[in-house]
C-alpha cells in the first residue's frame, strides 16, 4: 500500500454527477481529485445521442458530453485520474480511500458518484446489438422509434412506465413478462392493459434478439410454459429489468436501502458518515436522468463545501 497525498474534496466517478460535483468544487478552490472508475464517463458512454439535456437544440452525443464535462473540471483544476477505487474506510476521519487496491488517499470530504448499472439479460445478441437498436433507457432512446414497432422486457414499475412512455411515440409495444403477472404496481398495471397498442406476452421470455448490419429486426420469444418460438418484427428493443446500484464497496461503511442505493438525508446529499455525500443514480432509484444526476452533483459539492468551512471554523476556534 502507498499512502498518497490528502485531498480536500475526493470524487468517487466519473458520470454526470461527478463531474458536475468536481466543477463546483474545483471553482470553489477545493483542489477535487476525481477518480474515473471503470467506465470513465459513465452510463452516457453507452449512449448515443442525447437529446433531452437542456442546452443542447441539436442534442448532443453522449460520449462527447462526457469528454466536454472532463475537460470543464479540468479547466478549473480538477485532478482526473484514471483509477477504481476498490475500498474505502469511513470509520475514522480524514476518511480514506483506496485505489487500485494499493494507493491510500486521504480525505476531508468525499462525494460518492459511482452510479447505477442497468442489469442485461446475459445473451449475446444484446452485447452485438448495444446502440444498435437494444437500450436500457425509454426516456433516452425511445424518440428514436418514433412510429416504429418495439419491445420492452421486465413487468416492474420500470416496464410498465416505459411500455405507456413508448406506446405514445411508437406504433406498437410489445411487453414480454416472464411470468403470468406483472410486479408493478395495480394502477401502472391498469394504464399498460388499457392501452391499445400494447401487447403483454405473458409466460415469455426472449430467445434472442435478431438483426443485421442496420439494427435490430426482431425478437424471438419463447413462451416458458408451451415452448412456443415466435418471431416478431420490431426495431428497437428496451430492457426495464432493473437497475443495481454501485455500492458494493460502501458495505458496512454507509447505510443503503434495501435495493442497495446509497441513503441520504432527504433535500440534502448528506450520508450518514459526516463529510460523505452521495450524489447522482447511486442515491437515486426515482428519476435517473443526467439532469438530475448533474443537479444533485452541484448539491453535493456545495454540501462538501459547506462541511469544510464548518470542520475549518472548528479547527480556528
Ligand atoms: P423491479 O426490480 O421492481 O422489477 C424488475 C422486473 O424485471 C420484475 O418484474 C422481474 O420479473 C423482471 N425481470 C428481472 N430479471 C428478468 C429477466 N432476466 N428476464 C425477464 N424479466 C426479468 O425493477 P424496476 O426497475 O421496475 O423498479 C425498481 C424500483 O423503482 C421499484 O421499487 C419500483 O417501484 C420503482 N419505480 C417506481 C416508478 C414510479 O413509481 N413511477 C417507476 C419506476 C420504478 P419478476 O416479477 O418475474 O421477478
């Protein structure tokens, strides 16, 4: 282990949150040190277009809203390094964070932003055909189909929302629920069945999703209980099946929910551990948006700086 320099505002990755934090507290003079974690610029990498971004009339690609959002808390003097940070130790003050399994930070403040991944089936063809017609996100990509036939996976609250989203801009919505009922709640329930354009499979499971060099054209289904395979044309192809927040390495070290996402203190990006903050999709099972994420960055930077201020008027007195 090789015990680093001390950081006064440390940023645990490096999405929309992150790096709207390291913005605010590199103009602020707080030095942040930013640590990227494995996929640096976050779930708006496996993006293409992102076109609901406010300031953007043309949209904007998302890997390069990324590579811009870098290069603005960069200007104002953030470090960014390329690093995962694979433990931490909140239970002593400075805080420490370990990164790559062997470099030790010390920090006055931390402000988590690992993020939340959105869970995949696990075939293959959703890999070939990721940006090419499979997505994880509705509100994101669904424009994309405007008129189109898709499909979506899962029967949560998730599914649901997106089945009714997609069903006002696509032609036809197809939902493949794996069991014979939906998890959803009664009233999003009522909304998916009332709608005519959209098609429940019940009992389904997707076999694999089919395409050529232009995108997805199809789904084969698989009903689990007559082992039926059926083919249907569609172009774009949704998964809600979830999401599992990041937070492996917060355990024992910061309280969670019960699906895994970081607690805060509502209104605040306060966590229980004085001078960690949570921001973006790791605190944040509702919304997920990069707006909100970016918004709630700027909160846990102006927390952070508010806490600093506060330990530095202690230390004075
Ligand atoms: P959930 O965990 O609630 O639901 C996941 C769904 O995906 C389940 O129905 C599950 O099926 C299905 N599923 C999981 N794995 C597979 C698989 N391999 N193949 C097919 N289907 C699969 O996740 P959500 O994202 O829907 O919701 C997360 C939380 O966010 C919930 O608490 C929800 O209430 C909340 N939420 C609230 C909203 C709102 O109020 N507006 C909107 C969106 C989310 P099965 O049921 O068979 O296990």
């Amino acid at each position: 282990m090789e015990k680093k320099e001390s950081v006064k505002v440390l940023i645990i990755g490096s999405g929309p949150a992150g790096y709207t934090a390291a913005i605010y507290a590199a103009r602020a003079g707080l030095n942040p040190v930013l640590f990227t974690g494995g996929q640096p610029g976050g779930q708006l990498t496996i993006t293409n277009d992102v076109e609901n971004f406010p300031g953007y009339p043309e949209g904007v690609n998302g890997p390069q809203m990324m590579m811009d959002l870098q290069k603005q808390a960069e200007r104002f003097g953030t470090k960014v390094i390329y690093g995962m940070v694979t433990s931490v130790d909140f239970s002593s003050y400075p805080l420490q964070v370990t990164v790559d399994e062997k470099d030790v930070y010390e920090a006055e403040s931390v402000i988590v932003s690992t993020g939340a991944s959105a869970k995949y089936l696990g075939i293959p063809s959703e890999e070939k055909f990721a940006n090419k017609g499979v997505s994880a996100c509705a509100v994101c990509d669904g424009y994309f189909y405007r008129g189109k036939e898709v499909a979506v996976v899962g029967a949560g609250d998730s599914a649901a929302e997106e089945s009714t989203y997609l069903s006002k801009l696509c032609s036809k919505v197809h939902l493949i629920v794996r069991r014979d009922e939906m998890r959803a709640s009664k009233i999003m329930q009522q909304r998916v069945l009332n709608t005519p354009n959209i098609e429940v499979h019940w009992n389904t499971e997707t076999d694999e999703i089919v395409g050529d060099d232009s995108g997805v054209t199809g789904v084969r289904i698989i009903n689990n209980k007559t082992n039926e395979k059926k083919l249907i044309p569609i172009q774009g192809f949704f998964l809600a099946i979830g999401h599992k927040p990041n937070t492996d390495i917060f355990d024992g070290q910061l309280e969670k929910d019960e699906a895994g996402y970081v607690k805060v203190i509502p209104g605040t990006t306060k966590t229980n551990v004085e001078g960690v903050f949570a921001v973006g999709d790791v605190a944040d099972r509702v919304y997920r948006q990069a707006i909100t994420a970016a918004g709630s960055g700027c909160m846990g930077a102006l927390d952070a700086e508010k806490f600093l201020a506060a330990k530095e008027m202690e230390v004075a007195h």
